[in-house]
C-alpha cells in the first residue's frame, strides 16, 4: 500500500466500513511540507472526534527515547 495514492488507499478503507458507520468515520493523511522528508501524520476520527493518530514525528521521538536508553 505504501506507493499507492492516498486517495485509492482511502477508498479501500472506507469500503471495509459497514453501512451503519459509513459517513460517521473518516481517515486522514496530513503532510507537513517543511518538516524533514515531509513528514506528517495519519488520523482517523469517528463523529468529527480524533479517535487514533499516527503522527510519525512523535512516534520516531518515542522509539529514538528508547534508542537511547538502552
């Protein structure tokens, strides 16, 4: 999935959702145009609420955290 546009990704998410949620959950893909490699964040949300963020520049600060603790 990963050199695949965004958009037909999405349409293959949205057609896993049953009918009762369709409408009522979203996914989203954000770019940051000056953050290093254009790094961004992926949310999905249910009734316009964030319910799960995959933000990449806080998940490589946590993992370089635990790089270094070791």
């Amino acid at each position: 999935m990963r050199n695949q546009q965004w958009s037909k990704v999405k349409k293959k998410l949205e057609g896993f959702i049953c009918d009762s949620l369709k409408n009522r959950v979203q996914f989203t893909v954000t770019n940051y145009r000056k953050a290093h490699y254009r790094l961004g964040r992926a949310f999905i949300t249910f009734d316009k609420k964030e319910v799960l963020n995959m933000c990449i520049i806080t998940s490589d600060i946590a993992i370089n955290k635990t790089n270094w603790r070791r």
